[in-house]
C-alpha cells in the first residue's frame, strides 16, 4: 500500500518518462515471465467457498456484526482506505485451537502445508431440509466411504447442509424457536471424535453458524477438534459445487496476532 511518504517521495522525483517506464516494464515482463506449458490449468476448476465478507452477515450473537467507515479517501487524501471494526469469528472465518483451548495454538501458529489440504465433502442436506437440529452421524461417514472411499488422513471433512442459501436473513440462518434457542445442523461429537480417533482429520468445515449444531449448550464438537489441535471453518458456501472426493482446499487466514481464528478466504481447487 502506497502511503503518504511513497506520494511525496514520487512527486520529489519525477526522473522516469511514462516512455521510459512502460519500456523499463516490458523488459522486466520479458525477463521475468515463465510461461506454463498451455495445458497446466486447463481442467482446474476453482471454487469460492466464502461469503462476501460484509456488516450485515448473520452472526452468532447479537452485537458481533461487523461495522465499517470512512478512513481516507481520494479526493482529500489522494487515495482510499476503509476503517473496520469487527469480531474474529465473523463471516467464512478460522477456529484455531485457542479458541477454546487454553494454550492452544493461535492462528499465527497454523502451518502453510495444514492450510493447504485434501477436502471430503460429506451432505446431509436432504435431510435438513426437514429437520433443522440434523447432525452428521458415524453412519454417515461410514456410507459415504462405502461409495467414495476411504478419507485420507489429514483431510478436511466438510459438511454439507445447505444452510449458506439462508444467510441473507440472520433470522432464518439462526433459525431460534420462542426461547431464542437456536436450530441449525452440524456434526455430532460422536462423528467428529470418530473422524479424529479413526482416520487423524486436520480440519473440520461447516456452512453453518457452528461445527456444533445450533441447540447445543457446552460444544462439544468445538472441545474435541480444538482439544486435539486441530481446526474448523465456519459459514462456509457452495459446498455442492465440490467433488465428494479428490478436492483440495485452500485456506486464506490472516495470522492475526494472537488470533482465535479469523475471516478467511477458502477455496477448493477440483479436477
């Protein structure tokens, strides 16, 4: 980011005709440009698993939407800047293992190769659609590898529910009942200590509010993944538009310092 002092300093010195330094660039291009062979990329297909991160997204309570304004802008300051003011845990965003670990590792301590994982993409969608408390089972798990194979250690397992199509109302995506208890689906404790004990998972996603299912009172699901050092990703979307197997995903955190996670930009990377 060019800030004030990078301003005055290329008003000091005007010394590179527009001639000069479009010429100066070419030759860097022409240097510096190694072209992939034609056919590299041409089957990946890249999807945007993440929300568009904005002031009115639902959030887990009351009081942790994002808020945004004004910092600097071009017609008084020569160039533009927005000042936010939000919460960790909004929008797409991390669960680090400090989240709910005391000692657990921060953000910052999350290595390249965990962030960058094969992705198993597990649905129970259908059967959200009628029952809003829906959790991932064992059964599940064990149905989806009947047909797709075996999850490789080290995975991200994402789950499926459908649920990113309501985010554009936080009344629908929190679903509560008379008594503001919350109903949304998520993994069971029983199917993410499985998935831990049985084939060693690094991460477990969500297009939920929560890895636990919204009516949960004490997180279980949040107290096995972290407690094992792992992580999650929540409020994910367009987890139908992956494979079931063979994806990859990426995940965009920013290493805050002392972060309990944090917004991120995920992507899966198929084909």
């Amino acid at each position: 980011m060019c800030t004030e002092q990078c301003l005055r300093h290329a008003a000091a010195h005007p010394v590179v005709s527009r001639r000069g330094a479009l010429a100066g660039l070419a030759g860097l291009v022409a240097a510096t440009a190694v072209p992939a062979p034609a056919s590299a990329h041409a089957s990946r297909v890249v999807r945007d698993l993440t929300h568009p991160f904005t002031t009115t997204f639902p959030t887990f309570a009351d009081g942790e939407e994002a808020r945004r304004g004004p910092y600097k802008s071009i017609e008084t300051d020569g160039y533009y800047m927005q000042e936010w003011r939000i919460v960790e845990h909004t929008g797409t965003h991390v669960d680090a293992p400090n989240h709910f670990v005391t000692g657990g590792r921060a953000v910052t301590d999350l290595t390249p190769e965990e962030l960058v994982l094969p992705a198993i993409v597990l649905s129970i969608r259908r059967r959200a659609a009628h029952n809003a408390d829906a959790v991932l089972a064992v059964a599940d798990i064990v149905a989806h590898e009947r047909k797709w194979g075996r999850i490789p250690a080290g995975a991200a397992v994402l789950l499926h529910t459908g649920w990113d199509e309501r985010a554009g109302s936080a009344r629908r995506y929190r679903n509560p009942d008379g008594a503001g208890v919350m109903h949304f689906p998520g993994f069971s404790a029983d199917a993410c200590e499985w998935l831990l004990a049985e084939r060693g998972i690094r991460c477990l996603g969500v297009d939920t509010l929560s890895l636990d299912p919204g009516r949960s009172e004490d997180y279980p699901v949040h107290f096995a993944l972290l407690g094992a050092d792992r992580y999650g990703i929540e409020n994910l979307r367009g987890l139908d538009t992956l494979p079931a197997h063979g994806a990859t995903l990426v995940v965009g955190v920013t290493p805050w310092e002392q972060g309990s996670g944090g917004p991120a930009r995920v992507l899966g990377l198929s084909g």
